[in-house]
C-alpha cells in the first residue's frame, strides 16, 4: 500500500491522486464483460438494449437474455413463481434464515423511526401553507444474480420501501444459464415478503422497468448496485424514472489514533479490499500505528483465499496516511468524502461534528462496517467514490415524495395581488395577472 506523509511536499497531490484513483467507473467492468460489448464502448452497448426494450418490449428483453445470460425465457417464464421463491427459502440454512429476519426487524424499527413527519402548517395571515409526504406506487429492485449475488442489498434496498408504504416492489436479477435465480437471491425475496420476481438480463430489465412492457409493468424508481452497465442503464432512463444513485466500488477510510488495535484496523482495511475492487485508506496522527497496521495487513492478506485480487485493490486503491492530528485527520476525511468511514479513536464521538462527508459512519471500536452491511438498520447503499460530499445513503425516505399545499382566503390573496401581477407583467405572462385579478373584481 503507498504510504502518503501528510507533511510532505506533494501530499496534497497524492491525495488528489487517489481520490482521482477511486473514480466512479474504476473496475466496474471486466475483460469478459468488455469483450461482450464487440468493441464499443459501455454506454453505446447500453443504449442499444435500452432502445431495442423501447420498440420490441418483451421480444428484446428475451433476446438480450438469451444473447448475454445464456438462458433461454419466454415472457411467460419471465416472472419466477411463488412455489419456486418459497422452495429457496425453504433450501436455505435455517441461521441464515434467522439472519434475515433479524435483519428485516432492524430495518423496519431504524427506517420507521427516521420517516420524516408531515411538517406543521404554516399560517400567516389568511395563507396556509403546508407540505405532505406520499409514498411511490411503485418501484423497482435490481439484485445482481450472476457472478456474485447479494441477498443482503436485496434486504438493504426493498425493506426501506415497504417502510415507505409502497403499494408494489418488483426484483430483476439477471437468470443462471439455466433459467433459475440464485437460491441466496429468491430466499431474501421470500423472507421479506417480495413476490413480484423477475429473471431477465440486467440492462434489458432495467429498461423494461422504466418503461413497461406487456409482462414487466413500468416502475416510478429503480434502485439497486450493480457493474458499470447496470449504473450507466439506471443513468440513461433516469428522467423517466427516478434512481437510487449512480455507484462505484466500495470504500472505507479509517480514522484511527493510537488507542486503535492493529489488527482490527487491518482486517477493516481488507474487508473492503476485498470487493475487488475496493478502496480502503488509514488516516493516523500515529506513525507507530500507521507501521504495525501495514504488517498486519500483510500477514491477514496471506490468509486470505483471493490474496491476489485484494493485493490489486491494495496496490492500485488504497493508502496508509499520516497527519499531524485527528483535525487533520478529519480534513483528509471530508476531501475523500467516502462511502464508510470507520472512527476507532479514544473519543470518536468528539470528532463527529468535524466531519460532514460520509455516506455512514461507524463509530469506535466496536462497530466494524460489516455490522451496518447486514444487520444494524440503515441501508448499506451509500454514496461512493467521493459523491457522499454531495449525496447521501438511501432510506425509506427516498421512498416518498413532497407536495406543497397552499391555501389562500380573499383578504390573503387581495393583499398579495399587487405582488403577483407586478412580477407576472415583468415575465409578460398577461393571463397569470389576470387569474389574480378576476377573482377581485
């Protein structure tokens, strides 16, 4: 891992350097997945299913299935039955069913606690001016199926909707040559209640959610991690519906002093690392620290069964970083702005103030980010890649949408007209004024 000495000249370049290093793009597509695409680029592979689901629905969205998941499904197969969704639950490991529910309770109590409440009223003079929150209709899920399946973000992504009150959630995850989802994947749909399940190719179904098909209802959002194509589909019908967020790989930055053990702040550090790619960055006033924490890195990364893709993400997307003290600390913290940050310091809570650009913090000892990945209660869909100084975590909140109400008696809006038809005449729009004035004559 390189090793940045805040004190040195050039730091600050080397830090702009990895954060550059973490771009949003960085590992989210690989060779075969290139190769796939003939040649062009990404988002011109995107925009060809995109287009194609537009005109042919259903006929495209089998098709792209066929071409790039290898299995064979007519519309009619498209939707996974209920039989096959409670047979998954039923094939897993009675703990991990357990692990599910637990996690489900939490998100449920986490997220109804966080729902922002119908703010009072507003009234001055004869105005009453309020605002009300409405849950979507509907929404879509997309649950990665191929390579590596996360029943987690499933939980992660639909529990905080339920919590919202939407009326319908439908989950895409990309089918097994042989047709199936994966188990891991149709058990958490089952656990948390979801049966509206569809097995169809990642780019293919995110368009179908966005604009409907005769067998895949349109959706009002979508949501759900991904590779770079799924993120650049989610991007490219955005406006038709809304998203989550455009994501990259994951990353944790560790601000430690020298209360911190070693050991855990090495295995933290790996268990990003290990997404492959992943990001993780020590930030320590404490250059002993900084020392035993590398030499630990190094002696878990040989236990490690895929030693040599984390040593990539080590090597290409990570650093150790010295500073002259947890102000400092915090400074690095805030230009990073990443998606954990992880606080093992004598008195973290004290630095939490400082820091105002992190997608979720972990606070003390205690609290390693796996505790929010599967189980605490917040949504383990954070901002990435240096876009948590502008965007946040997902929750049910996001779930819901505004409306203002207003409401006017005569004497308000008599009061108010001189305003509305001076600033209606300066726009030239004659009928605004006009609505105003009618209503006094």
């Amino acid at each position: 891992m390189r090793i940045i000495r805040m004190s040195d000249a050039g730091a600050a370049d080397q830090l702009a350097g990895l954060r550059a290093a973490l771009g949003i793009d960085q590992g989210l597509v690989t060779q075969s997945q290139r190769a796939l695409s003939g040649g062009r680029s990404p988002i011109e592979s995107v925009r060809e299913i995109v287009d194609a689901v537009r005109a042919r629905g259903d006929e495209a969205v089998a098709e792209y299935t066929a071409k790039l998941d290898k299995a064979a499904l007519a519309p009619d197969e498209f939707r996974v039955p209920q039989a096959e969704i409670d047979r998954a639950v039923e094939a897993m490991p009675p703990e991990v069913v357990r692990a599910m529910e637990a996690a489900i309770e939490n998100i449920r109590r986490y997220q109804a606690a966080t729902l922002a409440p119908d703010p009072e009223d507003v009234v001055v003079g004869g105005r009453r001016l309020s605002m009300v929150y409405r849950p979507l209709r509907r929404v879509g899920v997309f649950a990665p199926g191929g390579a590596t399946a996360y029943p987690s973000t499933l939980l992660m992504t639909a529990v905080p909707a339920q919590v919202a009150g939407v009326e319908e959630i439908a989950v895409v995850s990309p089918p097994l040559e042989a047709g199936g989802v994966r188990t891991a994947v149709l058990a958490a749909c089952g656990v948390a209640g979801l049966g509206e399940v569809y097995r169809v190719q990642a780019v293919a179904g995110i368009a179908a959610l966005a604009v409907g098909t005769a067998t895949i209802p349109a959706v009002d959002k979508i949501v759900g991690p991904g590779n770079l194509f799924v993120q650049l589909a989610k991007k490219e019908v955005q406006g038709l519906v809304d998203i989550d967020m455009f994501a990259g790989p994951s990353d944790v930055l560790v601000l430690a002093d020298a209360s911190a053990d070693p050991r855990h702040v090495a295995i933290d550090l790996l268990s990003q690392a290990e997404h492959t790619p992943g990001s993780c960055v020590l930030v320590t006033d404490d250059a002993a620290l900084l020392e035993r924490a590398e030499n630990e890195v190094e002696v878990q990364l040989r236990r490690m069964s895929r030693a040599d893709a984390v040593r990539e993400a080590l090597e290409r997307y990570s650093a150790l970083v010295l500073v002259a003290d947890m102000n400092a600390g915090c400074d690095v913290a805030n230009f990073l702005a990443p998606e954990h940050l992880q606080i093992v310091t004598a008195r973290p809570r004290d630095l939490l103030p400082r820091i105002r650009a992190a997608g979720a913090v972990f606070i003390g000892p205690w609290t390693p980010v796996a505790a929010g990945d599967y189980i605490a209660g917040p949504s383990h869909t954070l901002p990435t890649c240096g876009t948590a100084r502008f965007a946040s975590g997902l929750s049910a909140n996001d779930f819901r949408k505004r409306m203002s109400v207003i409401e006017y008696t005569r004497d308000a809006l008599a009061e108010d007209a001189p305003h509305i038809a001076a600033l209606a005449d300066q726009e030239r729009f004659e009928a605004h004024a006009r609505s105003v004035t009618v209503r006094l004559e």
